[in-house]
C-alpha cells in the first residue's frame, strides 16, 4: 500500500475503468468528510447521487478541520477552479483524496484539475467522472470513497 502526505488512510489501485482510476482499500467509510464545488451543477447532482453531506465550497473562505475528500471540477483548459485553489490554501493538508468532474471534449485538460491536486497536495485521485456521471461511475464513486 502507498502512504499518502499526513495520510490518515491507505489507497491501493484496483482497476482503470473508462481511464478513471478507482481506488480500493480507501478507509474514507461514513466518517470522512467531504467538501466540493460545483459550477454547473454536475459536481452537485454526484454529491446527491451518493447521498452524502458536503461542505459545499462557493468563495473558498470555508474551513474544515478533519481529513476530508474533495469533489470538485475542472475549469477553463484544466484549470483548478479560483475557489477551490483558495479554500485548498487554507486546508490542503487536510485533504486525502480527490475526485473530478470533466468533460472529456477538451480532450489532454480532461479533469485536469485533478491531476493538479494530487501533484500540489500529494494526496490520490479518486476517480474522474464525465459531467454528472452514470449510475455505474456513481457505484464506481462510492466504492472508491469506501462510502
């Protein structure tokens, strides 16, 4: 297993589906936090497809102060999103996993944003979804959120 930075859990990789990458062995269970961002609304409909309570990040002056997962998506060409680049300042060492949002027609930028985090932070992407995702991406999500 890979030790992640002020890591609280374990990842190991399972399996590739659709070039997202899942993870298992994710002690992240109903005790983890969550938070995410959501412009167009995609990032939302997940958060409520997985049943879930998250600190919704809206100017990235929020705070959280236990390990969290962050669901969040991609801006511009690949961009981490203003809000979420404000609030990880603020809380980055607290994050353990990412999961993305994206569409794939901008190509190499798909959920960019993600690749970011991980490489910033040190912690692991979770999973990288198209728009709101399937209801198999949604299964594939909690499974690698051990929700």
């Amino acid at each position: 297993m890979k030790k992640i930075k002020n890591s609280y859990l374990q990842l190991t990789p399972i399996d590739i589906y659709y070039g997202q990458l899942v993870m298992s062995n994710f002690k992240g269970g109903s005790y983890m936090k969550y938070a995410f961002a959501s412009r167009t609304g995609n990032v939302e409909e997940i958060i409520n497809s997985l049943g879930i309570d998250a600190l919704r990040i809206n100017d990235g002056s929020e705070s959280i102060d236990e390990p969290f997962i962050l669901f969040t998506y991609t801006d511009g060409y690949g961009d981490v999103p203003a809000e979420v680049d404000s609030f990880l300042m603020a809380n980055g060492s607290l994050i353990q996993g990412v999961v993305c949002s994206g569409d794939t027609g901008y190509g190499e930028a798909y959920c960019q944003a993600a690749d970011k985090i991980s490489e910033d932070y040190g912690c692991e992407i979770l999973y990288k979804v198209e728009n709101a995702g399937t209801p198999e991406d949604i299964e594939n999500i909690k499974k690698s959120i051990g929700a």
